[in-house]
DNA sequence: CGAAATATGACAGTTTTATGACAGGCTGGA
DNA sequence: TCCAGCCTGTCATAAAACTGTCATATTTCG
C-alpha cells in the first residue's frame, strides 16, 4: 500500500493525478499549498511526494527544502513538477533535495516510470516485504495473508486496512485518519463504514484464533495492539 | 486535549465554530469581545486562539498586541479571521503577531489545516505525547493509561478529566473551572456532577493502588497533587 | 449539635459501537 | 454482451457503554 501526496494549487492537475494514480494501485492525498501539505504529512505520512514546483505562497522549493532539512521528513522521496520554461537544468542546480523531476506537460507512462523508479530506490516499494506481528504475516509481495501459516483470504479493502494497522501498530486512529490512510483522502465514505470493515476484518481474523487484536477506543478510534487490554 | 477559545462578536459564527472544532476533538471555548477574551484566557488557558479581526470595542488587532506583549500569553498561538474585503496582505503588515490568518468565508477544512499546522509549529500537537507522574502514565498516542504498566480503562470523560489533571497538577480548580477545561464552556452542565467524576475518576486510580491523589479541597474545588495532605 | 459541603449509589436517557441485511457495482467467464 | 459471484458502502436495529442528575448518606467545621 503506497501512499503518494500530490501538492499542486490547480484543482484540475491534482485531480488528474490522482484518477490516475489511484488506478495504479496509489492511495492518493492531496494538498493544494506548502501548508495543507506540511499538514498531511504529519498526520498521514505518504511514501512519495508530487510537488509542483510553482505555488502561491510557499513554493514547491521551500517546501522540499523544510522538508529536507527535517530529520524526519528527510527521507521522504519527492518528486518535483516543473513546467518547461523553467530550464530543468538550472533547476536541478538549485539543490532542493528534490528525488526527481518531470516537466510538465509528460505523458503519464512517463510520471508512473519515475514514481516506480523513485520508490525503488527509496526501499518502499512493495517486493519482497514481509510484515510479522506474532503469527501473523503479510507478505506484499504475494499479497497474502497467514495467521500460523495457514493462509486467510482478505478481500482488497481488508487487505488494505489490516496491512495499514499492522504497519502502524499501538497507536489510536480516527475514522477519518482511517479512511484517510487506508481508502485515501479526497474520498467521501461515511465514517461509519468504518466500523463495518472493521468487524469483517475481526471476524476473519478470529475465525483463525487472532482475536481482540484491533481494539476499539470509544469515542475516539481504533486500535491495533498486542497487548490485550482488560 | 487541546483547548480553543474562539473569539467572535457574531454569535452565529461562535457556534458554527465551536461545532466543527468539537467535531475534531478540540475543546473550545468562547468569548464575544475582547474584554471577556482575557478573562477566559485568564481562568483557562486556551492552547489557541481564534480571533475575529473586526470586533466592537477592542478590535482583534488590539486584542493580538496586547497578548503579544505580554510575556506570560506572548507565546499563545494566534489566528485571525479576516473578511475578504480587509485587504490580506494589508493587515498581515500590520504586525499584529498572529500566527497565521483565514479569510472569511473560509471552508472548515482550510481552518482545521491551519490550525493544526499552526499547533504543531508551536510543538502543542497531541501525538507521541506521554505524561506521566509517579508510576502513572498517560499516553496520548495509544490512548492508554497505565499504573506500574497495568492499563486501566477509562471512559471517555474519566480520560479527559485525567489528562487535564495530570497535566495541570499541584493547583486547585472549582468545580466551573473543571468544567470548562475538560467538558469546554458553553456546556450547560450541573456542577455536582464533576463530583460524581471525580468520584468514578478516584475509585478507579484507587483500585489500582493510586489513591489520594485527588484531593477535595472544601468549598473551593480539587486539586491534583503528588503530596498527600494530611 | 446543625448547617454546609461532599461522597455515594442508583437510574434512566443518550451516545457510540456492533451486527445483519441489502442493493448496486465490478469482474471474470461464458 | 450477459450472468453469477464477490466486494462494498449504507441502513436500520440491537447491544453496550457512558453520563448527567437525584435522593440520600457522610463528613467537616464552627
């Protein structure tokens, strides 16, 4: 589950970029200025930054270059749009930190290249991982699912949603920090529908003796843990 | 917990603005000039401000010098609301100290961005925060509480009403006070029953060997404090 | 002792979450 | 293209959990 942030101020391009993202498979969020994003990734981390490299306000530059300067955020992989007349050279003199670049107008085949071969280098791509908590295992490279090893069919939502929480264990979510994380912002889902992939997922997952793992936190959220609470 | 006091002279807007932000988890607070805004700052220190820049009387300009001057309120976050008209760019010239501004009519979620950006700026973000005291621990990640490592299981308010507690230890609060910091003002709530929380609150830390922490203090309100008073 | 203040236990109304059912959408085949 | 079957988002409803209030004890203090 690769998450890619696209920070653009033209409705119209973010939006094309995400159809078009979301359709490879991409959980997209999107932000429409320096700040929105900041935003974004402090609360719903992406592996991969779009960032156009002209914005009101803070541009694409400073904000790569906070970025970069953050130890935390430094090793977030971005990608920076520039439009043609901006002399790509000078530009990738300019020392942002930026992973690559794309001028726009590009061809989406071109964009998909670049963000696969960008995740490539940055580790986070999805081959070959493998994720364990207890007896549990997700393997993304086979996207399968097996408690002890027996295998445990997930439908895709469910697949999503269990890989988001054991990547992200121990901690509190909201609804909509779930929804944001696991079905990608700029969707509108009732929160609530929430709740019901959540018990399918408890369902499968007690049904192969893996029980109380995701707990609820009333009133705020969810919750997936080891340590069963009592 | 983060404590918002909203500073509007239009009552409409107060409350349109208090529902969104107790929709997110804030706690908010109001105050429809400016006068009654120190005062509520005073007894209950916000963690940020929303501030109308056009008020009758002392204007939210005013208002923002003032608590930029003064050392103790000089480090409150601070973020005006403006009206379309008043010229953006003019006022920011102005040099009133506001963190950031918003311009009215602003979409909600354009607001919650700003101020979650402005709160993580100025480090009052919520995550990854732990508080503890003693062999109690507060964690506001997981959203677990825990005496010598046993979780305890709080309900919703007893969560709030601990937090605010340990978080604001060794001094008394009556019981309007309470209230306001952890239901948020414009509640109508009876105040016995911060008794009755209080009480659910101490049988519960009592229960896992945490007593006398909470002490009465008579016809005033409560204090939390490590020293046991005799 | 008597008034005032606080602690308690019980309770009913609300709020929040869990569940079961369902219909539209999508996919892979026929 | 059409169909069967799986996914999914939403509802309505049931089930829990939480909360605010009251009436009634207890305690405190002069």
């Amino acid at each position: 589950m690769v998450r890619i942030l696209v920070v653009d101020d033209e409705a119209a391009i973010r939006q094309m970029l995400a159809f078009a993202l979301t359709g490879e498979g991409y959980i997209t969020t999107e932000a429409c200025n320096a700040d929105q994003a900041q935003d974004a990734i402090h609360t719903n981390r992406p592996d991969l930054i779009l960032l156009d490299w002209m914005m009101p306000g803070l541009t694409g530059v400073d904000l790569a270059r906070r970025l970069k300067r953050n130890p935390e955020t430094k090793d977030l992989p971005i990608i920076m749009l520039t439009a043609r007349g901006e002399e790509h050279e000078k530009i990738k003199g300019l020392d942002t930190g930026a992973d690559d670049y794309v001028t726009k107008p590009f061809s989406i085949q071109e964009l998909m290249a670049r963000i696969r071969a960008v995740l490539r280098r940055s580790g986070k791509e999805k081959e070959g991982e493998i994720l364990v908590i207890d007896d549990l295992k997700i393997d993304l490279g086979t996207h399968r699912v097996t408690i002890n090893g027996q295998p445990i069919e997930l439908s895709p939502t469910e697949f999503r949603l269990l890989h988001f929480f054991v990547s992200h264990p121990e901690r509190v979510y909201s609804r909509s920090q779930i929804l944001d994380n696991v079905w990608g912002s700029n969707v509108y889902i009732e929160e609530r529908t929430v709740d019901v992939h959540i018990r399918r997922l408890r369902k499968l997952l007690a049904s192969h003796g893996f029980a109380d793992y995701i707990q609820t936190v009333r009133s705020v959220g969810y919750r997936f843990s080891k340590t069963i609470n009592e």
